[in-house]
C-alpha cells in the first residue's frame, strides 16, 4: 500500500519530466493568457464557426437549414426531404454531445450509421431538446444546425466505424504543433470523440503518418471494430490541412486552439469545428507532451511581417518533425 502511494506522488514529477501540459496550466499560461474572451463566440457557436471560415476561403460541410424555435420543430422533414443523409447539431454543444447523424430515411424512419432506426417522432424531440440547450454550454437556449452528411474519403475505409474520422490539430499563435485523427467506433457510437470511446491516432506533423494509437487512454495496434491495422494510417492532403488549421488563427485571433477537419471524398479538406479549450488526450495519443512545443513556439522572435499560414507550417514540419516509426507501447 505505502509502495502504492509513493508511486502516485510520483506521477506529477514525471508528467512534468515529460513536458506533459495539465489543465491548470493549459487554462492559466495558454487558454487564459493568448485567448481574449471576447474572442469565444465565434468558436462556441458553429454557425458563427461557419460564416467566419467560410469569409476566410474555407469550406465547410454544406448547410440544409437552421431550426431555431420550438415552433419550427416539424418543419424538419420537409427541410431534409430531398437530402439522403442529414447530420442535426446544436450550434453551441461541445463534446459531440446532441450529434444526431441520418444516413437513409423515407420521411417515416430515419436509419442511423449503426443501422438502428428512429422515428419521425424521435427525430422531432431530438431537436426539441437542442432547443432547450440540453447539450449546449451552460445549459443555453440553442438553435439546431442541419447540415449535409459529410461522406469521408474512401482512404479511411476501416480505420473508422460507423462514423467520420476528424483530424485536430492544436494550432498555437498561428503554427501548427500537435496532431491526432480521431477514428469512431462501436463503443463512441459512431462519434469522434475520445471520452466516448473513439481511438485517437497521433500524427507525425511532418508528414501525415500515424505514429501512436490509444482508445481510453490504452495503447493499441488495430482498430477494435475492424481490425484494420493503425499503424497503416497515412492522412492525404496533409499539407493542406495543416495550413487550413493555421488560417484559423486569421479567422479568429484566438492564439490557442484546437481545430478539427475532416477530409470530404469530393470537396476535400474541411473545417468542421474550432475549438477555445481543446482537451488534453491528444499528448496520450502521440506518447509526448506539448510543453516542449509550446514553449519553443512562445520563444519565437516576432518578425515585423507575421509569417503566413504556409510558411508557418514549412517551419513546424521542420522544428516538430518526429521519425515516423508506429510506437507499440
């Protein structure tokens, strides 16, 4: 019991020998010094997410409609009528909390990615309860976003289940510094999100490459669905990717941020949300922390002409680079 617990107060110094950044210091010397409050709307609310990126040359999933009171709840299956496969979001939830993704229906049951069917009527209190903030932050009264469903690029096949796989990329004063794919399975419900069970695959910023995978914080080799070998995981487009997420820090002036992309098999890279308080699991899923990083990024001499998102991402690839060789442990 004493070996135990001497052990665990050990924890902390080793995660600091590590340059592993923790919440208090990720809210104190990054989140609360480089992002101006002011600031967070435009992140905390997709649909302001939206109109921004889209300003800034981005693209972003395809608008069917926004319900915005619970007058107009009905109205949603003669808004998704002729789209075959819808996603219904609240614009102000975080977490993938609210996420209710349709890929068939016929106006009277609408069929899930996982093949379960819900009715019209399941439908109509889901978007009810967006309404009601039951999954926006701090409970608020929100409007629920229809959008078209993204169909993610056949590369991925298997390395995702019943869901998009994403890309976040934490993005600090404009450069990209860490990155990860998330990849849905079973146990997230088909949602990218690693609390729920999704598998997080650490990215070599130079180059795309899958270099680590975890699902609940555990290292694995091979998706737990569908047995597809992670360590195969190589990102298209990458490049392109990763100045997209530093272009969000033109669009939003926010310093530290997480961004999350997805790769459309017909329109390409997207942005699909940014984020003000990206988690922390993203170190677990490369076996390395982002102090190190951060700091370096921090050190940097500010030229008088800010460099722009491509020459950002050229000094990253070359500062951040890592040996793509898939780590098992």
């Amino acid at each position: 019991m004493l070996s135990t617990l001497i052990d665990l107060a050990k924890i902390p110094s080793r995660l600091k020998s590590k340059g592993v950044l923790g919440m208090n210091q990720r809210n104190h010397a990054f989140i609360g010094r480089y992002n101006d409050r002011a600031k967070y709307p435009l992140v905390d609310d997709k649909l302001k997410t939206k109109i921004i990126a889209q300003r800034h040359g981005a693209t972003t999933p395809e608008m069917i409609g926004v319900i915005r009171n619970q007058a107009e709840v009905k109205l949603i299956h003669d808004m998704v009528k002729d789209w075959p496969g819808f996603v219904i979001k609240p614009a102000q939830g975080s977490g993938g909390k609210g996420i209710l993704v349709i890929v068939d229906h016929d106006q009277q049951r609408y069929k899930k990615p996982s093949g379960n069917e819900t009715s019209r009527q399941e439908v109509e209190r889901h978007v009810s309860n967006v309404l009601s903030g039951l999954f926006s932050l701090g409970g608020k009264t929100d409007v629920a976003i229809v959008e078209n469903l993204i169909l993610f690029d056949d590369c991925f096949d298997g390395f995702t289940y019943e869901g998009v796989p994403d890309v976040r990329i934490i993005v600090f004063k404009g450069y990209p510094v860490m990155a990860m794919m998330r990849c849905s399975t079973a146990a997230s419900d088909g949602k990218a999100n690693l609390h729920q069970g999704a598998v997080g695959v650490g990215l070599d910023i130079a180059s795309g490459k899958a270099i680590r995978a975890v699902q609940f914080e555990k290292p694995l080799t091979h998706h737990p669905d569908t047995k597809v070998d992670l360590s195969t995981l190589v990102v298209p487009d990458w490049r392109r990717l990763l100045e997209l997420a530093c272009s969000a820090w033109e669009m939003t002036g926010l310093g530290y941020m997480g961004t999350d992309m997805v790769l459309d098999r017909t329109k390409g890279p997207m942005v699909l949300e940014l984020n003000a308080r990206p988690g922390l699991s993203i170190q677990i899923a490369n076996g390395t922390g982002l102090i190190p990083r951060l700091r370096h990024i921090e050190n940097l001499e500010v030229p008088i002409k800010y460099p722009t998102p491509e020459q950002r991402v050229e000094y990253c690839v070359q500062q951040f680079s890592t040996e793509t060789k898939f780590n098992y442990m």
